[in-house]
C-alpha cells in the first residue's frame, strides 16, 4: 500500500442476519470492496457453516477483520435465559432499552452474562476471538451497558479493538445537519474516556449514518463520498450491503436500501471515489489464538 494512501475500515454490518446477506458480504470481501464484517450470533440462521465460509476467505491471506456484533435489541431473542427485561421472549426495542438504559434500570449482571455468552458463541464458531466488537444499533455505547460492554472485553479478549461512533473534527453547521450523528458523537465521548482507560483500542473516528428509511430512498452514491471525508487513517464507515430474502424482510426493515449499498460497493464508481480520494483500506491483519 502506498504511504501517501488513508487506510480505513470499511465495515459490512449485521453478517448472520440472513443467508443472501451473508452470501452478500463474502462476495465483497473476496473481490476486495470491504475490509471488515461484524458478525450477528443470536440471528436464528447463523449456523456455524456461515462462519467457516467466512473464515475461507482469510485462509490463503488476510482479508478481512471478523468482528462480533452484540445484539441487544428486537427482535433478536438472548442465548441466555433469565435475560431481563424482555418481550415475548425478546430483547426490548430500540427506544425501549435505549430508555431503561439512560435510567439505569438493566442489570448489569445479566448484560454481562449475556454479552459474555455471545462472545463464547462467537469464539466456539470462528475458532478464536474476535478482530473487534460493536454493537447492533450502536446498543454498545448506551449508558450502564458500555460498562459492562467494556468490563467483558478488557476480561476476555483485550486484543480486540472497540468501535466508537464519533466523527472527525469538522465545522459545527455540517455536525448538526446530522442528529443521529450529534447523538452517537455525545455518546462517544464518554465511550471513548472509559475505553482509554482500560487500555482498549478503539478507531480514531467513525462515518456512515444515514436514514435508511427516507423516502424517497436515499442515494447511497451521493453520500457515500461524504463519508469519506475528513475521516483519519484507521477511520471506519458502516455500511449495511445485502441481497434480500425473506428470512431479511420478516427481522428486519432495512431490506431494499441493502442491495442498492451492495450494488454501489461492487460497482465502478466506488473504486474511483476511493481514488480519487486517496484512500485504500486497511490491511487486515491475521490472528489465530482461540
């Protein structure tokens, strides 16, 4: 890689969700348009056959990172029982732990049961420990969980790095353009402190929100270049690439914005943005421990 190129992270959230995302992702990662992919284990059709094809692809060189993906939110039921509050035996939604968090009405004890438990179900499919770890809908940075959160990681797996979702510096009339972004941003900050004080690596700033749901659907060509900038070496854009299929559309609804992320990752015009920005991703490092 030349050293005049920004390396980032460019992160496919949410394998294990469904069979074409995942097919999805491993397609992107073999033809080199992603460098990292964070992995669901509570979904009902992960099976530890989606985590040896994954595994694949880094056998003959290292091409992606395998993060793992805590899932805390609906519709997504826990590994462990006694897991509390719940819904129909699932996990509450998002504004709802959201709330209970900022209140501080969860149990510290069973999130770090439940958060050690998707960690072992990572390790027991992969062969080892994760690259890094972060949250589904950023649940990870929420008060009273990212305690618990950081108290696992630095436990069982220190190597592993932490995702942050504050942004690079930049002027305040485009940081409050973004309200999900100012949000995440306040967050962050406390994140980050407690992080630094255990000793846990975390990337240096983060992009890639947007509303998926806006309609008319959002030009992720458009937006995509914005997220770039800015964003430090070792910076990290979420994306959510994916074909649909019907186990996608009955967990979740982000389901067509999928495959138009997906079409503009395998496309041309995601590779020239990239150079003409001067940036590459990152180089993935191998790792083998259990």
């Amino acid at each position: 890689m030349s050293a005049a190129l920004r390396p980032i992270w460019l992160c496919a959230d949410d394998y294990g969700i469904s069979p074409a995302v995942n097919e999805a992702i491993r397609n992107l990662i073999l033809r080199g348009r992603i460098n990292a992919t964070s992995v669901m284990v509570v979904t009902p059709t992960f099976h530890r056959s989606d985590a040896v094809s994954l595994n694949l692809l880094n056998a003959t060189e290292p091409r992606a990172a395998i993060g793992l993906h805590i899932t805390l939110t609906a519709p997504f039921r826990p590994l462990r029982a006694g897991f509390e509050p719940l819904r129909d035996g699932a996990f509450l939604p998002l504004e709802q732990m959201l709330k209970r968090a900022l209140l501080r009405r969860l149990s510290s004890r069973r999130l770090e049961i439940e958060i050690t438990a998707q960690l072992e179900a990572f390790v027991a499919a992969f062969g080892r420990m994760p690259d890094f770890v972060d949250g589904h809908q950023h649940v990870h940075q929420f008060p009273q969980i990212r305690d618990v959160f950081l108290k696992v990681i630095k436990e069982h797996t220190p190597r592993a790095w932490v995702r942050q979702c504050g942004r690079a510096p930049m002027p305040l009339r485009l940081r409050v353009s973004d309200k999900k972004a100012m949000v995440l941003d306040g967050l962050s900050r406390t994140f980050r402190k407690r992080a630094k004080a255990l000793g846990i690596a975390v990337n240096p700033a983060f992009a890639g929100t947007y509303d998926f749901a806006a309609a008319p659907p959002p030009d992720f060509a458009a937006l995509f270049p914005r997220f770039l900038e800015r964003l430090p070496p070792g910076g990290l854009v979420m994306c959510h690439p994916g074909r649909v299929d019907a186990e996608l559309e009955r967990l979740d609804p982000l389901t067509h914005q999928r495959e138009r992320e997906y079409d503009y990752l395998a496309g041309d015009k995601f590779a020239a943005v990239l150079r003409s920005q001067g940036i590459a991703l990152a180089e993935t490092q191998a790792r083998s421990e259990a």
